[in-house]
C-alpha cells in the first residue's frame, strides 16, 4: 500500500522506489457494470480514484494475468466493530473483557460455508484459488475470468508517469455473498509499498556521525562556531541511550518484564541477535534472556530490489533496541514481511491477531493518505478491530515529512496512523541534561543552514525544512468518539463540518538531532568486511518503538493485564499531569544545535560539513499548549506509567 508505507522514519527519508508497471493496451470484451445487474452487490471503495475517464488509455488484454485478495467479512463485521469499540472503552461495562484469538474467530471470524461459496464463485469465473487464510481467498487467473468474477472491466490508466490497470466501476460480488465478502484488492496494480519511518541511511555502507558530540543535552557548546537566536548553541548528542530515555518518559523501576512486544517491518536482519546483544551489553541494558528476542518470518522474501530490503535491516534494529532499552523486561517478537506491499504487510499483522503473538505491536512504516484506497482500508481496519477484541493495541509512527506538501505537493497525513483503530506516534525533539534530567521537548521540526565559507555565519539562516513529526487531518476517517472534546473543532473540521480523525495521539523523541544511539553490523567503506558499528537515529520510526515499550511499562503497572486499543484510555488521561505539554517554545527562546557530518557518510575523506539545526519548526504544523498536530496529547510523563496501576 505504500510509497511510504515503511519509510524509514529517522535523518534523511528514504523514499521507496515505485515500481513502473506498464499495462497492456488491448481491446477487451465489456463486463455487465454493477448498477446494471440487481442480482450483484457492489463493493464500494474498490475503484481507485485516479482512474479517471480523463487517464482512461483503454481496455486491458484479456489474456492478461493478474492476482487478485478475496477479504472475507465474516460472520459478523458490524458486532466485531462494535465489541472492539466496547472492550476499548474504559466507560464501557466490556472494558477489558478480551476474547481469545480462538473465541474472536468462534465469534466473529468466516465460517467454512462462507468460504465454500466464495471459492466456488470465483472458481466458477474460471480464477483459481492459491491460497486460503482465516481473512482472504487469494486468487489468480486472466483480466476475462476476473471481469467475469468481479462483474467490472478492466482498463489501462495512466497515473503519473506510469500507465496501471484499474477497474471501470466498483467491483461487485453475487448478492448471496454480499454478507461474505469485505472487499476485494489486488485489481488495480498501481504500487501499494510502505516506506520505512525512520531516517537512515542505507546499511549497505557503514554509516558514522561526525563529532564534536554532547553527552546531554548542553553538555558541549560550540565555542568557535557563530550563534544563532542571539546565544552560543550545543552540539548535538552523541545519540540517548535507554538510561536517558527511561528516565524522560519516567520508566521508574519498570521494566516491562512479562509483557509481548511485537514488531513489524519488510524482511529481516541477519544479523540482529549479535547487534541487539552487543548493543545492550555496550550501553547497560539488561542482557537478553532465551526466548526473549524471537522471529517469525516468511518462507520466502519477494521484490527484494524494489524495496530495498537491506535498508529495512537498519529499521528491525532500530525497533528492537529502542524497545529493549526502554523496556528491557519486555519479550520481543519480530514478525517479518516478505516484502514491502500492502498484501504482505497484512500477512504480518494477521500472523501476530492470529495466534496472539502479543499484546503491544509496534510500526514503523506508512503512506501518504492519497495512496490509500478504500479496500485496502477496510482490510487493515478488520485487521486492527480483531486485534482491539483480543486486547492487542497497535502503534504506528505518524511520519517523518511533516504535513508532506514538500513530500507529495499535498498537505495531508500518512496511513495507517490515521486509522480509526490504531495509536497514532508523533515526533519531538528531546532534551534530557545532565544527571539524565528530563529538561524540555519541542515538535520535531528541523530547519537547516549550513556554514559560510569564512566561517562566520551561517548562509541563510535559519535555512529550509528537512523534515518534521508527521501530522494533521484525514480526508478520509471520521473523527472517532474519543477525540471528541481534546481536539480542537477547528482542527477536527478542516476537511468536514463533522469532524474527522486528526493525528497524532500521543508522540516521543524522534529529532535525530536530538536522538537516539543505535548499534548494527554493516559493510566497511572497502565493500568487502562487515563490522559492528553504531551511529545516531531519529524520525517516528523511534518514537513508536518507544511509546510501545512505555505502554509495556504501563501493562506492567497494570499487573499485567493488556491495555488493548489504547487511544480511549490516552485520552481520558489529556491535561492530567500524566503528559508532558509539548510546544515549539519550551525555553522561550529560539533552539538550536550545532552538527558536523562526514560528506561521504562515514569518515573525513571526503571532508565535513557544518551546519545549525534550528529545533521546532514543523512545516505548516505546530506544537501548541494542549492538543496539536504535532504531538498530540503530548509525552509521557513521570505519572504517565503508574497513572494505569490498579
């Protein structure tokens, strides 16, 4: 589903590459449109918006071949809706009354009548069956049998600079199975990929930071370099560690021993169980007990090039040791997808709702909103309320691009951090001082200039946006229940009278200039050895492994009985001492800080560059006293943990 999907969420984006698939440009024989057959229900939300008439290039050949995703709704969608919200709600008499995955799928899951039916229709359209899970019927077969199935044509449209396949009409499916079926995906082939949040570079190439280097926040002032806001700036930390970072979010003596953290991500580290152990040994964390780190990944790996998926190793590591260094008690399970699409993506999260792999699950990847389409969706959100009913919360970064007009040209947010159904992690930058003080936070909003040739100013200061915490209002989701009377009506309504969803809901450290250290093997400038090396990392790529962990914390706290969906208990805790207030202007002064970067990446021979980076300023998003689009309802503070103690 996603450009953006899993973007690495942390110093400098890294955009997925977009597969350009062209169609074939054929003359194909016209399915019956769904308004002409009343025997047919049509799926609403299954042709995507960009196929215009206008970008209309044409009917696809019928001997094309495609694969296309049943998603079974199951014997009850509007009661799974419905419990979710129930067993989420801390005013409701369900609060906390959690089914097993086994009572879920009794409850609410397929039944194996639904799925007969449903294979024998598509079988009957001349597709064949390749799969059958507990959410979906995967199917392939040629353009003829699916326009025949699914009772839509198929055209050629062109979408940017590419050319993809898309339906004319919304799919239909035949009216008994209106109650079986939730949505089908797979028709259009425009790329659905995520991008990784966090901003890394690749690992192919080791990656250094320059120094001089703060140890906390202050701890090293740039004497010879020129002010900025009228007083001498710091150099940026070396990168907190979990030490510093327990403290800020106040961890106190919890470790979240007991609680299951999942993680997901594109393919897997070969390397992650040497790293993380390393990494902790390093920096003090607790050593990793048998068991407490595992995997679950996928007999294969596809579209491994047009993922990039060594640069998803540096994300998985990323994730796990933040995790750990803040909840260092906590189980650990990475579930791995085969690759970057959307299709993929769901297994993984299927995977965890289907066997209860944990009780928090931590994301860090995503897509700008109009890469979303409907289906697609509907299927995530069915994901995500199986999840709610069985006490599992899910937590995506909120994006690294601020409102992603510099990104995309259109001031929107990402996905799935504006679903209904998921905490949404926004960004700050952190300051912890000296003694592992907790001193201010801002909105992650970095500006930059770099320094003159004579070295006496900085050029054009305070320079241009680079990146921010992601934020803002759907066009899409309905503002939920509990956002009701936090977020302001007249952020609520930027798109509708009514309201809709805003995101973030809640946010952590994500400035890399005020980040976090992390360890990982990679490749050595002679591209040949591969060595342990750790550098500094940010985006909201760290901030949702962060607040996972301190939600560990708090089921801790809790005894550890699961938190579930969260965001009704988050924000029944707004404007209590339990958050940090975070705005742009903790100090009342400008912020800045002072960095110096290797040219090439990871050493002086290609020289060093200098340059201020001004802290707080997030593209058209502020950070404001109380809710905002930037942090939410703010960060954890010393009470938020033991404010779930019972």
């Amino acid at each position: 589903m996603r450009s953006n999907r899993a973007t690495l969420r942390a110093g400098v984006s890294l955009a997925a590459t977009l597969p350009l698939l062209a169609g074939a440009l054929a003359l194909g024989t016209p399915a019956a449109h769904a308004s002409d057959r009343p025997d047919r229900d049509p799926l609403a939300g299954t042709r995507p918006a960009w196929a215009t008439a206008r970008s209309d290039r044409g009917a696809t050949a019928d001997s094309a071949r495609l694969s296309a995703r049943v998603y079974l709704k199951g014997r009850d969608a509007a009661g799974l809706a419905a419990y979710a919200k129930a067993v989420s709600d801390p005013k409701s008499a369900s609060y906390g009354k959690y089914l097993t995955a086994g009572q879920a799928r009794a409850r609410f899951g397929a039944t194996k009548a639904q799925v007969a039916a449903v294979k024998e229709w598509l079988t009957s359209a001349g597709l064949k069956v390749t799969d059958v899970t507990r959410h979906y019927v995967a199917v392939t077969g040629e353009v003829a049998a699916a326009e025949k199935a699914f009772g839509t044509q198929l055209h050629n449209y062109t979408k940017g600079a590419a050319t993809y396949r898309a339906p004319t009409t919304a799919v239909s499916v035949p009216d008994h199975l209106k109650d079986a079926v939730l949505t089908v995906t797979g028709l259009d082939d425009a790329p659905h990929l995520a991008r990784h949040q966090d901003r890394l570079p690749q690992p192919e190439t080791v990656f250094r930071n320059a120094g001089p280097f703060s140890s906390s926040y202050g701890s090293n002032v740039a004497t010879t370099l020129p002010e900025a806001y009228g007083a001498r700036i710091p150099y940026a930390v070396k990168g907190y560690t979990g030490k510093q970072l327990r403290a800020a979010y106040g961890a106190g003596k919890r470790t979240g021993k007991g609680v299951r953290i999942a993680i997901t991500d594109a393919y897997a580290s070969p390397t992650i169980a040497y790293d993380a152990a390393t990494y902790a040994k390093r920096h003090g964390d607790a050593a990793y007990t048998s068991g407490q780190l595992r995997q679950v990944l996928p007999d294969r790996y596809t579209r491994t090039k047009e993922c990039s998926a060594a640069g998803w190793y540096g994300e998985e590591t990323l994730d796990v040791e933040a995790a750990h260094a803040v909840a260092p008690g906590a189980r650990i399970t990475y579930v791995g997808a085969a690759s970057c699409y959307d299709e993929d993506l769901l297994d993984s999260l299927g995977k965890i709702v289907d066997h209860h792999l944990a009780d928090i699950v931590s994301n860090s990847w995503g897509e700008v909103e109009s890469a979303q389409t409907p289906d697609l969706a509907a299927a995530y959100d069915q994901v995500f309320q199986f999840g709610a009913v069985e006490g599992i919360g899910f937590y995506y970064s909120s994006g690294d691009d601020g409102d992603e007009v510099a990104s995309s040209g259109t001031k929107q947010v990402d996905i799935p951090a504006s679903s209904a159904w998921v905490t949404a992690v926004g960004g700050t930058s952190l300051a912890v001082g000296k003694g592992d003080s907790y001193l201010w936070e801002t909105g992650w909003g970095t500006q930059k200039a770099v320094l003159s040739d004579d070295g006496k100013s900085w050029v054009d200061f305070p320079g241009a946006f680079t990146s921010g915490a992601g934020g803002g209002t759907s066009k899409t989701v309905p503002e939920p229940y509990w956002q009701k009377g936090v977020v302001p009506d007249a952020t609520a309504g930027a798109h509708s009278a009514d309201g809709n969803r805003v995101v973030p809901d809640i946010a952590a450290i994500a400035d890399p200039n005020t980040g976090f250290l992390v360890g990982q093997t990679q490749t050595m400038p002679d591209g040949k050895t591969q060595a342990y090396d750790e550098y500094r990392i940010g985006g909201t790529s760290l901030a949702a492994p962060v607040i996972a962990a301190v939600q560990a914390l708090a089921q801790e706290a809790r005894g550890g009985e699961p938190i579930g969906f969260a965001n009704p208990s988050i924000y029944a805790r707004y404007g209590s001492k339990a958050y940090h207030d975070v705005t742009d202007d903790p100090t009342g002064s400008g912020l800045a800080v002072a960095r110096v970067d290797f040219v090439n990446g990871y050493d002086a021979g290609g020289g060093l560059i200098t340059s201020v980076r001004t802290l707080g300023h997030d593209s058209s998003l502020r950070a404001v006293q109380g809710y905002d689009d930037v942090t939410g309802v703010g960060t954890p503070a010393s009470g938020y943990v033991e404010s779930y103690r019972r």
